[in-house]
C-alpha cells in the first residue's frame, strides 16, 4: 500500500533517497526506469511543463498558464469541453483565448440532445423532473467532436464528475483541466479541504456512515 499522502517528510522532494520510506513508490523504479514510461514527446511536454513552472510559478493565474503551455508547445488550436451550466464562463475563455491569437473550438456537454432516458433514466430522476425531456452529457463526442475539429489541446471546463472521466478516457490527445463543478462552493472544490477540520469536519469524515443510515 502506497501512503505518500500521509509521509510527513516527502525526502523524494529533495531526492534525499536515503530516507525513504519502507512503501515508498519511489523505490519501485530507477530513474531510467521511470524516463522509460514517457515517450519522447511526452518528455519534451514534461520538459516545457517544468520550464513554465520555473519560470512562472506563483505569477500567474492557471487561464494564463494553460496559453503559456499552448504557447511553448507550438499549439495555435485550443478546444473547450464545457458544462452547459458553465456557458458564460466558456464564453468568456473562449473570448480571451481568441484575443490571444488561438483558433478556437468549443462543444457544450449536451451536444446530441439525447435523451436520458435512452439510459434508463426516469423522468424522476432527472435533474430537472418537471421537464418532460432532459438531454444526457455526452462526453465521449464532446471528445470526438474536438479532435475531428483539429484541436491540439482540448481544455475541460466544469463537467461533472464521471462526466469529465468519460472525456478524459475517450480524448486521445493530451488535454488539461481550468476548472471542475462544485456548486456548492462556488466553484472551489478545495474550499471543502479547507474546511475539513472545522465547519465542514461532520459533514465530511462521516458521509458514507450517514449515507447508509439513509
């Protein structure tokens, strides 16, 4: 079992490997071994991920990153998989990227307009049930539809969880994340880790137990 979350000196940060820990993941490979799991353009994109995070670590916002990223590796063709609920907020990276000189496609989550009741989906278990029909998220197109687009890099914006896993796994191109879902807390999913020893300690340590008391 792998436990690097609870290792309280993380030595692989320091490549103090004299330290390591009996489990430690670190140990499981070289580092031949491990330059050996990447091909020679995942390295070069390895490589320019590390250069812009040398260069500009804590300068700039992740909107800004993801175009220096684009940038560096020569990508001109951006793509936007985004939540229908998400929609201004698309067209407002989609406005910035394109006033920064990127081609530009985007496919909202409800392309194919196909009903969720093809997956078994009763109108009473819709998100919306007093809607007669609603439209399934069709991730796996919105895949498709990006890259038969011609984009070097599709960016996922807000999909629901499950629903980004279906993109990710069905996107055959390298692809990032600006933002994911949480309407709860505004968009800040790391605000509930944040919390999670004060106001939100009940509310999370004990979802399952209380999910079975259902």
């Amino acid at each position: 079992m792998y436990t690097c979350a609870d290792c309280a000196g993380k030595p692989c940060r320091n490549h103090d490997l004299e330290q390591l820990p009996g489990n430690c993941p670190t140990a499981e490979h070289c580092e031949e071994e491990n330059l050996a799991l990447y091909s020679e353009e995942e390295k070069r994109m390895a490589y320019l991920s590390a250069r812009v995070e040398g260069d500009l670590y804590c300068r700039i916002t992740r909107v800004e990153e993801i175009m220096e990223y684009a940038l560096r590796m020569g990508y001109t063709h951006l793509g936007v998989a985004f939540c229908v609920g998400l929609s201004e907020e698309a067209k407002t990276f989609v406005r910035i990227l394109r006033a920064n000189h990127f081609t530009v496609d985007s496919v909202c989550c409800k392309n194919g307009s196909v009903p969720k009741s093809l997956l078994g989906i009763t109108r009473e278990q819709q998100a919306y049930p007093e809607r007669e029909t609603e439209p399934m998220c069709n991730p796996a197109a919105q895949a498709e539809l990006l890259e038969k687009a011609g984009c070097q890099l599709p960016v996922i914006l807000g999909l629901c969880v499950g629903h980004d896993t279906l993109f990710i796994r069905h996107c055959s191109i390298p692809c990032t994340v600006l933002a994911v879902k949480d309407r709860v807390l505004a968009h800040n999913p790391m605000g509930a880790l944040y919390m999670a020893d004060s106001y939100m300690k009940d509310r999370l340590f004990t979802y399952v137990d209380r999910r079975r008391e259902k």
